[in-house]
C-alpha cells in the first residue's frame, strides 16, 4: 500500500464532488476498497490505468466515480463508454452507474444483446453522456450510424480477459479506433494474457500499472452457510435462526447505518439484547456499546463494515450477513470476525433470490463454498427456547439460586398443583409476562385477538407517527377492509393487529415503503423474553 493510499481513508479524502458523495452516501459506501484508493486518484488527474483486479472488487465505483468527475452534464453527447463482456454485468453496471450520477445531471444507456435495438436507438436518441455496453452490441450501434463516439472522454474495458475469451478482441479494438486518440482508458482485468497487453500497448498512453491483490481469501475454521430469503421475511428467518443456534455473542453486518438502526430496533423489539454500531455515533456512545458488548450485556451487535473495523473481539460465535456485503474482499474482512485464537465459527449469509449472481463471484474469488441451510421451523424455534430455558432453570437449581422464591412457590400451592404453577412460571419466561393474559391457542408467533394478527413496524413516535395515520396507511396502501384492532406505539416501533387473512397483504404493500423519509420495515411480530 502506497502512502498516498495509506491516507485515504474515506471518500471524502479523494476530493470528489458533492453531488457524486451524496450519491454514493445514499448507496451505503462508506470507505473506499483497495482498489478505489489505488486507482480513483490517478484516474482523476486522467492517467490511463491497467488495473489487475478480481471481479467484484469494487471496480464498478473505481471507473465511474472518475467518469462523473469529468462529464459536462450539459453536453447530450456520449462522453464516456463502458465495454463489458456480457448483458448481464451491462445491465448491473448500468444500475450501479445510474445511482452514483443520481445528483450529477448524468444520463446512462445500456446497450447489450437481446434487447430490441429499437428501443436503444430511441433511448440514443434522446441524449446520454454515458453508454454502458458488449462490444458486439455496441458495433451494431456504430455501424447503423445511431452510435457517436467523437465526445467521448473516457473509455473502459472492463473484464478484458473474459471479453477476449469470448471472441470480441476485433470489436475492442475496432471500437477503441473510433474513439478520439486524446481520450483517456482504463483497462481492468484478472488476468494479463499476451493479447490483452498488446492491446494496451496500442491503445493506451504511458499507462500506470495497478495491482489490487485481495486479502487472503480463505478463511479456515469457519463453516459457512447461506439462506435463500426475501427481502421482506429477513427479520422473522434472521429470529428464528437466532432461536435455535443461541449464539452468546453475535456480529450481523448491514450495508448502511440506516438498516443497521432499523435492524437493531426490530431485535430490540422481539426481546434480543442488540446495539447498533455505525459512524454516526459519537465515540462516548460507540464506547458504551463495546463495553456492553464485551461485557456480554449485549448479545448482538448490528453493525456496518466500516464501524466494525478494527474490534478485538475474540470470542465471536457467529456472523450474519444480513445483508451482501460490497465486494468478496468485505465479505472475507466480515467472517473473519469470528474463528479466532483457533476457534471454531459460523458465518451465515442472507442471499435473495436476486442475489445468486453475487453469492456465485463470492464464492468463485474466495475459493470456497457456502453450504445451503433450511430455515427452522417456528416450532423447532420454539422447541429450543424451551429447551434453553429448562438448562437456565436447572442452573438456578444447581446453584440455589432461587430460595427468595420458595415462601412464594409455597403460598400458590394452597390454590394450585406444582406441574401447574412450574408450566405457568416456564410460560411467562419464556413468552413473557403479556403472555398471562393469552388463550392457550393463541399462537406465539404472531396471533393477536379476535382473528387479527400482530405485526411489528419500525416506526414509532420518535417519528411523529399517530394512530390515525397508521389507520389512514393501512387503508389507503394496503387496502385493508377488516377491522383494525390494538395499535400500541412505542419510541421506535410499533405493534399493530391487523386481521389475519390481511397480515401478508400488508407486509407485501408496506414492506421498505417510505414513511416520513424512513425506510419502514413490516413483520410478523414475535415475543421472546
């Protein structure tokens, strides 16, 4: 690492523009990877680069942070152009670049095969500064006339070895030579092939040479698991796993402060001892929480990568990704966090359905596989915290821990046998006392009263939120007909009953929508004590 890289450790440390901060701020980037801080400031003095990096490296930010630098919003013409090898890193890259010019005046256009070359022409038509494309796609565009690269300022090949693999060495090249000479390239790839380095040596202007070599990319001692889930039933799999495996000390890894707060307050809600950790806490109160939490007041600690740099804690059991990390490099950094001093780990991983492709360059750049778990049940969920609780209660024996109760334990059995009043007291440690006042058939999960159904929301009235609005978002967004029932308000979140046969409707409507400017998070609420 270089010195200059060794100062770099934020994004504002590279000195880009507001616009292009805010955006990135709103992605959830906190610090730049390895290869941003050793290839973002060259790029932005317009030296042409040879990047040797891996896939899933955070290349996607290193190129167009330098693009969005240097576009002149106001100019309708392709200023900048992007080859990759297929339609789907097109389409990714196109996504990624879309959300980083967000404030900058940007305006994208992938092109790639399989879509109707109509549609691009339109879009063409209208006015890009940036086309993201394959390089077959992209020659069809140049050959119809529908295409001008006489703007373009900056052109990157991305993945170059894969995209001489797949015959497009001539496309390259032949699109390269229609770009004006001044410009400036940057050229990334895994691996430097004899045809790729000729390339560059025609192509590029005294190019400088970057290596991003990642982090050691097996992580021994460690059993690694995945869970397929939706986005909206994260929270209930994430208390069930939280059930059975009991895990004493916990990291779970979010991608921004704002889901690391609404994560910590839904754990907090179902009864867990969780903290958040991210860079918006003063030091006084990221002190209070690492003290807690080695202390083990704090069972879970919800944090982002960059406020997890750096911890000394060696007794970790388990890591959840609860969400994708940004890069395999991160993700390593993440798990790592456990298996210490020659322990054993876990790291578990959330993936949607949308996600296999990263779950895939995972495993693929950390050489290594993620076994595929089954979520337990909500019986075996509650199976284990009764057997939890009858190991808690026969080390209170052992310990006679408990003889201020016995003059209590005697009163009650004037009116009650002792299997009853034992099934009662395991009943209120474990469901907590709220559970008194609960049929015996009601479910612990999520059933309220009268055929409703409790559901947990992440906004309370720290967010100014009423009753009546609840009300009015129930109906208005989610359509519900039923009878709302209890609508109990709390700092930072809120129990709602809803009728049954409506609960899935109004996750599926209310789930991630915006709620005065916060991301709301809707679940099936659960007790736990």
């Amino acid at each position: 690492m270089t010195e200059q890289e060794t100062e770099i450790r934020t994004f504002e440390d590279l000195g880009l523009s507001k616009f292009v901060l805010a955006a990135i701020r709103e992605m959830g980037f906190e610090e730049p990877t390895a290869v941003q801080r050793m290839t973002i400031p060259p790029a932005l003095k317009s030296r042409d680069l040879i990047g040797q990096a891996q896939t899933g490296s955070g290349k996607t930010a290193a190129f167009m942070i330098p693009i969005l630098e240097r576009l002149d919003p106001r100019l309708k013409k392709v200023q900048a152009l992007v080859m990759l090898p297929t339609r789907e890193l097109a389409i990714q890259v196109a996504e990624e670049a879309g959300k980083m010019g967000k404030y900058s005046g940007m305006r994208c256009v992938p092109v790639y095969g399989g879509q109707p070359i109509d549609r691009q022409i339109r879009a063409l038509r209208f006015g890009a500064q940036v086309v993201i494309g394959t390089p077959g796609r992209i020659q069809d565009h140049l050959q119809r006339s529908t295409l001008s690269l006489e703007d373009v300022r900056v052109a990157v090949l991305d993945e170059a070895d894969e995209m001489l693999d797949m015959g497009f060495l001539e496309d390259m090249e032949s699109i390269l030579s229609k770009a004006p000479v001044e410009r400036q390239t940057l050229l990334f790839s895994a691996t430097m092939p004899p045809e790729i380095k000729r390339l560059a040596q025609r192509f590029l202007r005294d190019p400088l040479h970057l290596s991003a070599n990642p982090d050691r990319m097996t992580v021994e001692q460690i059993t690694q698991i995945y869970y397929e889930v939706p986005e909206r039933d994260k929270l209930e799999a994430l208390s069930r796993i939280l059930d059975v495996e009991s895990p004493k000390v916990a990291i779970l890894f979010c991608r921004t402060k704002r889901q690391v707060d609404e994560l910590a307050g839904a754990l907090e809600a179902r009864g867990y001892r969780a903290e958040a950790l991210h860079g918006d806490l003063s030091q006084q109160q990221r002190d209070r929480v690492m003290r807690q939490f080695k202390e083990g007041k704090v069972e879970l600690l919800v944090a982002t990568d960059v406020a997890a740099r750096g911890l000394d804690i060696s007794n970790v059991s388990h890591v959840f990704n609860y969400a994708l990390p940004q890069s395999p490099e991160d993700y390593v950094h993440r798990i790592g966090r456990t298996g210490r001093a020659g322990k054993g780990g876990i790291a578990i991983t959330f993936v949607t359905p949308q996600e296999y492709r990263d779950l895939h360059l995972i495993q693929r750049v950390t050489k290594t596989t993620l076994k595929r778990g089954s979520l337990p049940t909500r019986e075996q969920s509650l199976d284990k915290q009764k057997e939890n609780i009858k190991e808690k209660v026969k080390k209170v024996i052992d310990n006679q821990g408990a003889l201020s109760y016995e003059p209590l334990v005697m009163e009650l059995l004037k009116e009650a046998d002792a299997g009853a009043i034992a099934a009662a007291a395991l009943k209120l440690a474990l469901e907590g006392l709220g559970s008194a006042e609960r049929n015996p058939g009601d479910e612990l999960a999520a059933q309220g009263k009268d055929g409703t159904t409790r559901l947990f929301f992440s906004i309370g009235r720290e967010h100014r939120v009423s009753p009546q609005e609840i009300i009015r978002m129930l109906s208005e967004n989610a359509q519900v007909s039923g009878k709302v029932g209890e609508i109990r308000i709390f700092d930072r979140f809120t129990f709602v009953e809803v009728p049954s046969e409506e609960a899935e409707k109004v996750i599926g409507s209310l789930h991630r929508s915006n709620v005065k400017g916060t991301r709301l998070n809707v679940s099936h609420a659960r007790a736990r004590n």
